[in-house]
C-alpha cells in the first residue's frame, strides 16, 4: 500500500492565478486537498472607516478602488443610498448615462473574467480576445468619463458630464460588433472537449448551499436561483427595459462559465434599448445642495453588481460626514464556500474552482 505524507502548501499571496493578493494555505495528501484555509487582508485599506472622516462626494473617488473591475456599479451604489436618504429626484437623462455606462461596465468586467479564466486554464488566444473587446469598452468609459478604470463619474444627483457629442452612436455600433464577437467565444471556447473536461462537474454545490452561504450573482444563479435585483427589485430605470435573468441548474463551474457568458448577451440588449430611448436633452445633475447633509437616520440601499449583490448602509448623525458607512461585497460573501468546494479535490482543480467564483480582492478586502 502506497503511503503518503501530508505537506503543507502556500499559493498565493504572490501567485498570478490567484487574482490578486489571495493566499491559500492548503494540506495535501499526494495531490489531494485534505485541508484549504483561505487568508485575505492583504490588500486592505479601511475605505468604510476613511469614509467617516469624508464628505459623500469624497468617498465616490474610494468606492472606484474597491471592485476595480467594475468601477461605475460601485459608483452608483453609494449615490443611491445617499439619494434615497436625501429623497433626491435624478434627471431621466442622468439615468439613462447611469445604466449605459454600467452596463458596458458589466460587459467589461465579464471579459477580464473570461479572458482571465481560460488563461488560468492555460488558453492564451482567448485573453487576448478579451482584451481586445474590451479595450473598446474602456475608450468608450474614458471618453466620457476621463479615466480608464476608476470612473468617478457618478454624482448624487445624477453624473459628473454628459456624453460628448457622438458618443451614443459609438456605444450603438458596439453593440453588434460584440454580439458577433460572443457567437466567436462560443465556437473557441463553449464547445471545447478539453475546456468542458475541466469544468464540467467541478466544484459543485447545491441551490440550498449557495443560499446558505449568501451567494449571489452568477454564483446564486448557476445554482437554478433566478434572482436578480435589476429584475427583483428594480432600480434606477431597470424597469423600462425587456430582459432575461440567465440561469443554470448545474451548480458547477460550467454551469457559472455559460450564465456569465449569457449575462453579456443580456447586457447588451439594455443597452440596445437604452440607447433607443435616451432622451434629446435635458439635465444630467438634479438639485442637490453642494454640502451634502442627509437627516439623522439610517438607510441600506443594494444594486446588482457583475460579482453580485452590493450593499450600501450608511448611518447619518446630520452631518455632511457619515457617523458609519458599511458596504456588502458580494467577492466577500461569494469567498466563504471556497474552502468547502476544495476539500477533497485534487489540486490541479484548485485554479479552476476559485477563477470559476469571480473574486476581486479589492473588494474581498475593503
């Protein structure tokens, strides 16, 4: 009988499939995960308790560093909690830059998953389509907003500038282009026997499971849970547009991989219809005071983010500083079934179970 001695592996915190600055300190057996502690702080930075010494126009610029893949939802979420305590009222054509601008954001940080992932799996071809799309995505982003990554370009009371001039129908040609460009990653990818051999099958976990552990986005999804909050619990102007929440039964990365493909495709048809409808003119900032000063109280506001659920809670005292600001991140929550999932896995599955969750440390970390 062959015998085998435990040994005690790090991956990470320095590791480039680890998706930032991530540790796992795993105990193998042979190959096989006996044990897998997940360890962050890494990249903490205390924005939720700098935010008590800012005003709510200074603390937009930090929610850009949290997931900073996905610049503009953050953005928004802190504006719309501070705009329902304020009871602000958003122009139509502030609403309609606000979904544009985080729809493309989603599409975006999809791709840097999918060009991310399969270059974990070793398929270089893919990230560099990826990036290629993308880039389109961040000139767009740039051109209105002046930055590349980190927007801060949401405002409370609506946005910081309008589209320049042109700059609707840029976004309109996109649309098709990337359309096709999906159809492309379908014939590279979804129908690879080596991709599917890897996926398929691999860190599975149940609805139950997924609920218990406050999952959410694709990670909720994958799961058979058609849960949405821009179609649950609509906000900004969500309602307004015909589209579809994707979801698999599955429960394993595959099933994670085809709803955050299917989830691009629906993004781009909001912003189909967006575009169609944006209005002529009109105002892109409401009338808020330039101190903003929310009443005494409390307020958690949540939007869908391409991880997921994101939460804002801020409590006020009747100052232009919040008395506390807490967000929920959702690469947080969807973080604690990782050690459950690896458990008993070999550790060549290990890289695909954790590219499969979709985590972004900034946001991990606070």
């Amino acid at each position: 009988m062959l015998r085998t001695e435990e040994m005690l592996l790090n991956v990470g915190p320095q590791h480039p499939s680890t998706h930032g600055v991530f540790r796992v300190v795993l105990k193998i057996d042979g190959e096989i995960i006996k044990e897998a502690k997940p360890v962050i702080g890494y990249l903490h930075r205390g924005t939720e308790k700098l935010a008590e010494n800012l005003n709510f126009t200074q603390i937009i610029p930090y929610t850009d560093r949290m997931d900073y893949l996905s610049a503009m939802t953050n953005n928004y979420v802190i504006c719309h909690a501070v705009e329902t305590m304020i009871g602000a009222e958003i122009p139509e054509r502030a609403e309609y830059l606000r979904v544009i601008t985080m729809e493309l954001g989603r599409v975006a940080s999809h791709l840097v998953w999918w060009g991310t992932y399969l270059l974990d799996l070793g398929a270089t071809s893919p990230f560099i389509y990826a990036f290629r799309d993308r880039e389109m995505i961040i000139n767009l982003l740039n051109e209105i907003s002046g930055g590349r990554l980190t927007f801060n370009y949401m405002r409370v009371g609506g946005v910081k500038w309008d589209a320049p001039e042109g700059w609707i129908e840029k976004v309109k040609e996109f649309i098709p282009y990337m359309r096709e460009q999906i159809q492309g990653y379908h014939q590279l990818v979804t129908g690879n026997e080596i991709f599917l051999n890897r996926v398929k099958g691999v860190g599975t976990y149940t609805k139950e499971e997924a609920l218990q552990y406050s999952l959410s986005g694709a990670n909720l999804r994958c799961t058979g849970v058609k849960w949405d909050l821009r179609k649950n619990e609509p906000y900004s102007i969500y309602d307004r547009f015909d589209f579809d929440v994707p979801v698999q039964q599955g429960g394993d990365a595959w099933a994670r991989y085809q709803v955050r493909i299917a989830e691009m495709e629906e993004s781009l048809k909001i912003l189909e219809q967006a575009v169609e409808q944006f209005p002529k003119d009109g105002p892109i900032l409401g009338k808020v005071p330039k101190i903003i000063k929310p009443p005494q109280g409390e307020t958690y506001v949540r939007i869908e983010s391409p991880r997921g659920e994101i939460g804002c809670y801020i409590a006020s005292d009747g100052k232009k500083e919040p008395y506390r600001l807490k967000f929920r991140r959702p690469s947080f929550y969807n973080l604690q079934i990782l050690e459950k999932l690896l458990v008993g896995e070999n550790i060549s599955n290990l890289i695909v179970i954790l590219g499969a969750i979709d985590i972004v440390l900034g946001e991990v970390d606070g």
